[in-house]
C-alpha cells in the first residue's frame, strides 16, 4: 500500500530517483538543487542505492558523464539550477541530437546578473529550444511522481529523448509537502530496466556524434524536430497508464474550472496552486473565471492548448520569465503564436511577475485579471506588462 | 593484457601488430602525425576499447557523416568535455557490471583529444576526472596549435612559433610564451601513470600505451605530434621532424610510474635545437639570437629533467 508521508520535495525527488535505480548520477552543487543530490549522495553512501556518484568539477562535466554513461547504456540522472543549467547548455542540445534519456531535475532558479539565488522559471525558458522533453511541476506528489516516470519517457523506444522535470526553487523544492510514496515492487512494474537498442559497446563497435556537412545537417534536424513533436502521444499515454495504476492522471495542459469560462489564467509550475485559490476566489464573487495549467513545455501541447482556450474571450498569461528586449513572457508568446492562425480566437495579456523569488499573492492574481480585462474592454492591450514592478 | 615490444636498435615496422582500429580512407592530411600516433595507440590497446573523442583534427578527419574511419566504439561530444564523457562511459560499466547488466570483462576507457581541447579548453575536466581516479587513459596528441580551425596558437604551442593569432611580424617573434607543461599538470595529481611519447619512437609510443592499459586508474599519455601543414614542413618529414624534436631535448620521452620518472629514451649527445628550429617554416622568423635564446631554456629545462629522475 502506498505510504503518505510529509517530505521536503526535494527529498521526495531523490527517493523517486532511488526506487528508479540509476546506475550513473553526475551532478555539481547549485543552490537550490543541493538537497536533491546531497540526499542522493546519502542514498549511495547508505548502500540504499547502488550506483555510481561522480563527484564532477563542473556542471558541464555533470552532464558530459551522464552523456558518456547514457551512451554506454546506463541509467543516468543529473540535477542542477540557473547558472548550472546554462553552463551545461552546449550539452543540452548534444545530449537531444544522440537521443541519450538522460533525466535531469531541475529547482527553477533565476540568471545571472544581477546575482540572485531565488527562483522564476529564466533557466527552464534559457533552454527553450534545446531538444529536451521538459515537464513543469505543481507540487510535491507530482514530483516525486515525474521524477519516475520521465525515466519511462525518456527510455521508450518511441522517444529516446532527454527529459527535464523542473520544480520551482524554493517555493517547491524546499517546502515539506504530503507524498504518497510507492514501494520498490509498484515502481518496478511501471519502470522496466533500461535496454538500449544501440550503445557503446566493444563487441557491437559504432560511431555516435558524427559531424555533418550541409548536405546532411537539414534532414537530420528535421527528424529530431519530427521525433520530438511525435513523444507527445507517448507521454499522453505513459501518464495515462500511471494514472490507471495509481490514480493520479497528468496532462499536458490540466483545467481548472475552464470549461465555458470567458477569462482563464495560464500558468506553469507550482505558482499554479495559488492561481487556483484566487479563481475559487473569483467563482464566489461570480466572476466567469478558470485556470489552465501547463504541463509539458517541451513538446509543446499545441492542439490541447488550442482546445483549452476554445470558448475563451481572454487568456491572462502569468510567467516567471522574461525575454528581455523581446515578447515579454515566454508562454504568452508560445501561446499568441499557437493561436495566431486560429478564425475566432481569445485575446492574451502576458503578465511577467514573481521574478527572483518574488512571490505572486492570491489577491495579485486577481488584479492581473482584473488589469487584464480593463485592457480588454479599453481595446487596448499591451504587449506585456511587468507586474509588481514598484515605480 | 597487452604485451609490450621489445625495443628494437633499428625500427622494424612489422614488429607491430597488423590489426587496424583506425582505418585507413580518412581525412588526415599528408604526412599527419596525430593520425600515425591513434593509428599506434589503438593497435596497442586493441578491440576492447571505447573512446571518447574531444572536437579537434582527429575527429573531424574521421567522421565525416556517413562515414567512419574507427573499428572500436566512439562517441564525440564537444570540444573540452572528453575527459568527462570518457569518464561517464567508464561509470557507467562500472556501475552496469557491478549491479550485474553487463558481463564482467577488462576494457579500455580513452579519451582522446588535441592540445588545446586538452590544455587549454579542457584542462578542467581533465584535472576533474584524474582527481576523481577513473580508470581510463587519456591520450592528448600534441601538434602544438589548434590546426583544425587553421593554425591558432593554444597555450602549448611552443615560443618563437609563429600561428595565425600569434603571427611574427615587425614587433613580434611569434608565440611569446613558453609551452604549458601538461605532463607535469598531470603528474601533480599524482594518478598511477604519466607517459610522453612520440609517433617517431612507435615502440615505445606502443609499449607505454600497453603499460597504462594494464594499469588500474587514471594514466595520461602526451603525444608529440608532428603537423607538417601547420608547421610548415614538407609532409614526409614529420618522423624526422619528430626525432629531431626528440634529439634536441625539446621534447623527452620519459613515464612516470607511481611517482617515479625516468627516461625511456636517453640522447647520447643532444642535438641543437636550431636544427628542429630551421626543419619548420613557423620558426623561419627567428633570428640567431632568438635560436640560443631557445637554446638555452632548452639546456636549463634538460638538467631540471636529469635532476627529477629516478635512479633506475
């Protein structure tokens, strides 16, 4: 039987890590990610899991051991957070191009400069068009949850692609939340071992990372764009088998009061539970008022998002990143652009807030929607607006 | 195990193995060194290897989509990263063959790469993955430039060379530091084995490339690596080339196990540098006071090396 038990997340990632059974963890020290590989490091010393922690000197080595050790065959985890995830950058897109399903947890964590420790979601949004299956969490059980099944995802046949689970840092990485944990036997059953089809092995010699001329690079591009965008059934269905074992259903764009709702915020991450009371909020005071929540970043949920907004007069987008000197939010964006070549379509308002830590109050998501539609009923709606900003 | 050659007074090719990892058909240019010194190192380590190629020469000249010029596994990655990727791979068999998903059996983990992905780029993850104590062998071929991207000078090109980022000219000689010293960045973390070698001592180039396969941890093997398109030389000099490197004491073949160093090659009479110097048309610049300038740092850093060694 499942045990429910209080565990700070980031602890609660690292048992789902353990019950997964990696071979290789590689990882470096990066506030807030430290208490997921500290507990892992426990885990190994205790004998709890048998695997080997390379204690690399950088998290661009972090994650080139775990390239190498996926390449062998292993099973492979990394953790990091903002300038570590950015340092690993150059591998990020190394790592998709050789279809190595390495899973990576990352505590969401503002860039540099100025020099700030807390979290937004500015090193997830860096990593954008990286080639990795990227999945936004809302709370502790989910993370422990994605933890397991992203090693399911990434290790399908059908996908073989990296995989990023992020969680807010701090605001869900170092709070104690009730997970229901599941024994080794449930999670074995879920999680078959990994056997690659293709790996580094002396007795079956081949040649991985070739370089390419222009005659080559377009087609195989394009089958790794192909590739990824044809994971989102796979990761539809491996969600919806977790769902029927063990009662928690995941999806890429999950609804909350949406349905008939004429204003829906869109948000993602853990920020979306606080979005939830302040719509309760706004149900009471009659307000036509829902909440979508974004799943999956990467492949982009494209035709659920279209079908989420359908009925819509207004989407408010709140986003924890910012491109600067660009569209504002990395969501509205992705979101105006899904919807562009829609006949009748919901009008977006893009709001940048909760950057660095800040935290985003129930009553702040009420005054973003209630901006929102002041901006709407004046005809005049901006291309975003930093939200919170004192003057 | 591999067996080491007995050295030879005269080079007999025939005394090493026919069997080719490194194929023939790849895109080395005339006369390339680091190609003659992998195609040695990889005769001596065998099929049970796999390598992990930094970006550089080596990688390019042989694996250009789709083709392949290697017979043992291979992965490239990125340019300052082998040591890390080489040092994933090792783990993970480590980890797979303790926990039972792989049989148990000896293979050799490599890194493979150029001075500077050695020197200058990765000297991070390579200083990373010696302290750390993985069993692998990182081979760094040195041809003293990035050649791959057109002649730029990195940290080992030697003093007085002349690149195209350290051009001679009116006020310049060329490069204007001395060649960083990778053997001894490696012996400092004190791992089991430290090699220099050469592709025109190929015997001994092959014997100590056995000797860090058969020993447990980390070993790293600077290969001096004659280049003649950046060095300017005609293309079947780079064995002479090479020798007069070795002869003049600019560059000296010695190991160092467990701490002990000792030669493995010991010039009678060295040579003057000035010979090695006029063979390359990067040092044509130099003047003669330039040449005893060299010289005598030459002398200087060859009593250092007598005084450091063993006695055997």
């Amino acid at each position: 039987m499942a045990r429910r038990v209080g565990l700070e997340v980031s602890i609660a990632c690292s048992e789902a890590v353990t019950l997964a059974n990696v071979d290789v963890i590689a990882a470096y020290p990066i506030t807030p990610q430290t208490h997921i590989v500290e507990h892992l490091s426990e885990q190994v010393a205790e004998g709890h899991l048998d695997a080997e922690y390379i204690k690399v000197e950088s998290e661009h080595s972090a994650l080139s051991c775990c390239v190498g050790a996926s390449a062998a065959g292993a099973r492979t985890f990394t953790a990091t957070a903002s300038q570590g995830l950015i340092l690993m950058s150059e591998i990020m897109y190394i790592a998709s191009g050789l279809r190595l399903p390495v899973v990576m947890a990352l505590a969401t964590r503002t860039l540099s400069s100025p020099l700030t420790i807390w979290g937004d979601q500015s090193d997830v949004m860096s990593q954008r068009d990286c080639g990795w299956i990227t999945i936004f969490c809302e709370n502790g059980q989910d993370v422990f949850d994605q933890s397991i099944i992203a090693f399911r995802i990434a290790e399908d046949r059908r996908v073989l692609f990296p995989t990023m689970i992020c969680m807010d840092g701090f605001h869900l990485s170092h709070v104690i939340e009730p997970v229901e944990l599941l024994s080794q036997e449930e999670v074995d059953s879920f999680l078959p071992p990994y056997k690659p089809e293709y790996r580094l092995d002396p007795h079956r010699p081949l040649t991985m990372g070739a370089f390419t001329m222009p005659d080559y690079f377009m087609e195989i591009k394009k089958q790794q764009d192909e590739a990824l965008k044809s994971t989102l059934p796979v990761i539809k269905e491996i969600w919806n088998e977790w769902g029927n074992r063990f009662g928690r259903y995941y999806q890429p764009v999950s609804c909350y009061k949406a349905e008939g709702a004429e204003t829906l915020i869109l948000i993602a991450g853990g920020f979306s539970g606080t979005a939830q009371i302040a719509v309760d909020r706004m149900r009471e005071q009659g307000k036509n008022v829902g909440l979508l929540r974004l799943k999956l970043w990467r492949p982009f949920p494209h035709q659920e998002i279209r079908d989420a907004v359908k009925g819509a007069k207004l989407v408010v987008v709140v986003d924890r990143a910012l491109s600067v000197g660009g569209q504002g939010g990395p969501i509205a964006a992705e979101l105006r652009s899904s919807l562009y070549h829609l006949k009748k379509r919901p009008a977006v308002v893009s709001f940048v807030a909760g950057l660095s830590g800040r935290d985003i109050h129930i009553d702040q998501f009420v005054e973003m929607v209630e901006r929102a539609e002041g901006h709407l009923s004046a005809g005049k709606i901006p291309d975003y607006e930093m939200f919170g900003v004192r003057e | 195990m591999m067996e080491t050659l007995e050295i030879k007074r005269v080079f007999v090719p025939r005394a090493l193995p026919l069997r080719e990892y490194f194929s023939p058909g790849h895109r080395g240019c005339q006369g390339c060194g680091p190609a003659l010194a992998i195609r040695h190192v990889f005769k001596a380590l065998g099929p049970n290897t796999i390598v992990a190629n930094a970006t550089s020469c080596s990688e390019i000249i042989s694996s250009p989509y789709p083709q392949t010029a290697w017979k043992v596994p291979w992965i490239h990655v990125a340019f300052e990263n082998a040591a890390a990727v080489a040092t994933g791979i090792e783990a993970g068999y480590k980890a797979m063959m303790r926990k039972g998903k792989l049989p148990q059996e000896k293979i050799n983990f490599v890194a493979l790469a150029g001075d500077g992905g050695t020197g200058d780029i990765g000297l991070q993850a390579l200083s990373g993955a010696m302290e750390r104590g993985h069993d692998f062998i990182y081979i760094c071929y040195d041809n003293e430039a990035y050649m791959n991207t057109g002649i730029q000078r990195s940290g080992l090109t030697p003093f007085g060379a002349s690149t195209t980022t350290s051009p001679a000219g009116k006020v310049s000689k060329g490069q204007n530091t001395w060649k960083k010293d990778l053997p001894a960045i490696a012996a400092a973390h004190h791992i089991p084995y430290v090699a220099t070698a050469c592709p025109s001592y190929p015997i001994d180039l092959y014997n100590k490339v056995a000797k860090a396969a058969a020993i447990e941890g980390p070993a790293y093997i600077h290969i001096l690596a004659p280049c003649p398109t950046g060095w300017r030389c005609p293309s079947e000099l780079t064995i002479e080339v090479g020798r007069m490197a070795v002869e003049s004491g600019l560059f000296n073949l010695f190991e160092i196990v467990n701490g002990k160093k000792r030669l493995t090659l010991r010039v009678p009479q060295r040579r003057p540098v000035k010979d090695y110097l006029k063979a390359q048309g990067r040092f044509r610049h130099l003047t003669e006071e330039d040449i005893r300038f060299i010289q005598e740092k030459v002398d200087e850093d060859y009593q250092l090396l007598l005084e450091e060694l063993e006695e055997v």
